[in-house]
C-alpha cells in the first residue's frame, strides 16, 4: 500500500515538473516590451527607509516612456541615446546621454537580454525567476515571473538603494 502511494505521488510529482515552462529570454524578451502600471518600493540601506512610487511605462516604436505619478509627477523619455528627464512640478527638463549613465538596468531594460552576451550572465533560478549578473558581478537584476508573465523585477542601483517593482500590465 505504502508503495503504491509513493508511485502515485512520484508520478503525480512528475506529470507536475513536465508541465512547467521554464522562463526563456525571448519570454523575457518579450515582456519587458510590453505597457505596464508599477509600484516601486526602494530601500535605502544607509537610513533604512522605504519609498514608493507609482506609475506607468508605455513603449512605442521610437522607445520607452515612464511616467511617475506618485508621490512626485516626473515624465522619463527614453529613446536613441538620451533620456530626457521631465519634473512636471517644476516644469523643468533635462537630457543625458545615456553613455555617460553606464546603467546596466537601462541597457537590459532597452535592449533585452542575450543568451550569448559577454557582458553578463544569465541564471534561471527557478521556472519563474531569471537573474541577470554582470561579468564583473557588481550589478545584479531579478525578474520574477507569474504565469508567464513578468510580475516583480528586483535590483540594487550603483548607490546601494534596493529597487522592487511591481508590474500590472496595461
């Protein structure tokens, strides 16, 4: 009887593991092009305080544009090689290269990811979570996935603050 059990829960166990889609880049790929609502939580380890934002990303043709709503209005187009920075508060704008940024967030964000990249590394941690690490390991971004669907991306930027933010698609 005891053995019986123990074929049944192998197999059930089994049926379950072949089921399982393991999360591609091109899944990834695909999802980090899509429209999404966000909330970004981020930790500052030095004061250990917690902020949240919220707001939008919508991609077009041309590039990407993000549009915080809260707790501050700021519009951040992305597209070519600039980011132009919107403060709707104080109706100011200001333009960087994003050469000069060398953000390894932004580039994986704009560009995707490359299973043959020399510039990283790519993990599957589980069916539903990727890590991306650079080669010299000092940048590091999770993206979490439920049902095939990006849900969570996790990184800490290049001042020690750590980012979580989480996507509802449009």
């Amino acid at each position: 009887m005891m053995v019986r059990f123990l074929l049944m829960l192998i197999a059930f166990h089994l049926s379950l593991a072949s089921h399982a889609v393991t999360i591609s880049a091109d899944i990834l790929n695909s999802e980090l092009k899509k429209n999404y609502s966000f909330v970004e939580r981020s930790l500052n380890q030095s004061d250990l305080k917690i902020e949240t934002s919220s707001g939008k990303i919508l991609f077009d043709p041309l590039g990407v544009t993000v549009k915080v709503l809260a707790p501050f209005k700021e519009n951040y187009r992305i597209e070519g090689d600039r980011i132009e920075i919107h403060d709707v508060f104080l109706d100011q704008k200001q333009i960087i290269d994003i050469d000069q940024l060398d953000n390894f967030f932004i580039n994986i964000l704009m560009n995707g990811i490359d299973n043959n990249s020399q510039a990283y590394s790519i993990s599957h941690i589980n069916d539903a979570t990727i890590e991306i690490i650079s080669t010299n390991s000092s940048n590091l971004i999770r993206f979490s996935f439920i049902d095939n669907k990006l849900n969570l991306i996790r990184y800490k930027d290049s001042i020690g603050v750590e980012h979580g933010i989480e996507l509802t698609p449009l």
